[in-house]
C-alpha cells in the first residue's frame, strides 16, 4: 500500500541526470521522472483509481488523465530543479513504470532530513518493488544528498506499507493524531524514520 508523507521546507540539491536509473541487480530499479512518462503514469493512475482512493487525498477527474498527469510532472520536476524534492518512478526488472516514489520536502541546515513518500500499482504489489525502491532512495538521501534523516508516515492499517519501511531499517517513534486529510476524513498517521548512521 502506498505511504503518504508531506512536510516542510528546502534547499537547492544535486540532480540526477533524466533516464538513469538505480539498479543494483536488485528486483526492481528507480530513476528521476520525465515527461516521457507522463503517458504510462496516466495510464496508471486511471486504472488503479479505486485501490489508490483509500490511500490518497480526494482528486479531481482531471488527475487521472494525460494532461492531468504531465501538469503534476510539470510541477514536480519544477520543485526538483529547485532542490525542494527527488521524483522518481519505480520500475520492474523489465524497465516499466509500476509506480513512484519521492523524497519530498528536503530540508538543509542542522536539519539534513526528508519526507519519503511512495505507491506501487496493485498488479505489482506483492512482489518487493516497493521494498527495493525504498532502499535505493536511501541510498540516494543518504549517499548522494549527504542527508541525515528520512522520515515516512503511514496509516495505521496500511500495515503493508509499515513492513516495507520496517524491512528497510525505519523505527517507528510516535504516531500523529489527524495528520493528513486522506480520502476527505483527517487521518492518524504512524510516523517511521531512519537515520543515516543506521543504514550502514
């Protein structure tokens, strides 16, 4: 299931050049997003609607469209070319997009920390992408951005999402009372994090 997380304030950051990916013969790989893929994202985004509802803000039609979804891109790659986020999309051992996953709001100063938040398509939920995605994005907050922290913020019935951060090193340290409007009701959300000290 998809981790949502939202938060804070940022600085300019290094990028990664569009189109290379992270793959470390692992299950599955990430790479920065384009609007190449815009297209498949919409594509997507329409056909896992329903499974992605319970998990995500309420959205307009347009969200789940072609212009809907270069328009989100758009903005994204604008907040990347900032230094405020890292968007990626998930891929699978073949090379196609099964999802995204993004370390939001990076904060620099004493701070050093990001938000991390991520969706797998249900046809490919099961098979560890999200697990491998999430472990190569710590290595790009951790090795390539030089961050300390990275904190993630799930449901807490998206037990499935909890496994993924768990397997991955996260702890959980608290839980914030109606800390996102999901699904058009304020939800309690289990707050993880992991530490670049702990992540070898």
């Amino acid at each position: 299931m998809p981790a949502s997380c939202r938060t804070t304030h940022a600085v300019p950051s290094a990028t990664r050049p569009a189109g290379q990916g992270c793959d470390h013969g692992r299950v599955s790989a990430t790479r920065l997003v384009t609007l190449d893929d815009v297209p498949a994202l919409a594509e997507l985004v329409r056909v896992n609607r329903d499974f992605l509802a319970p998990w995500d803000p309420i959205r307009g039609d347009d969200f789940y469209t072609v212009d809907g979804q270069r328009a989100a891109i758009e903005a994204l790659l604008a907040r990347h070319d900032g230094g405020w986020i890292r968007p990626h999309v998930i891929l699978d051992d073949s090379g196609r997009v099964v999802g995204r996953i993004t370390l939001n709001e990076i904060v620099r100063g004493p701070f050093q920390s990001c938000h991390l938040g991520y969706w797998v398509s249900a046809a490919d939920n099961g098979r560890g992408l999200a697990t491998a995605a999430v472990r190569d994005m710590m290595r790009v907050a951790f090795e390539e951005l030089g961050l300390h922290r990275i904190q993630a913020g799930t449901m807490l019935h998206n037990i499935g999402s909890q496994r993924v951060l768990e397997r991955n090193g996260f702890v959980r340290f608290g839980v914030a009372p109606e800390y996102l409007n999901i699904a058009g009701k304020w939800q309690d959300h289990a707050l993880y994090q992991v530490l670049s000290t702990d992540s070898g």
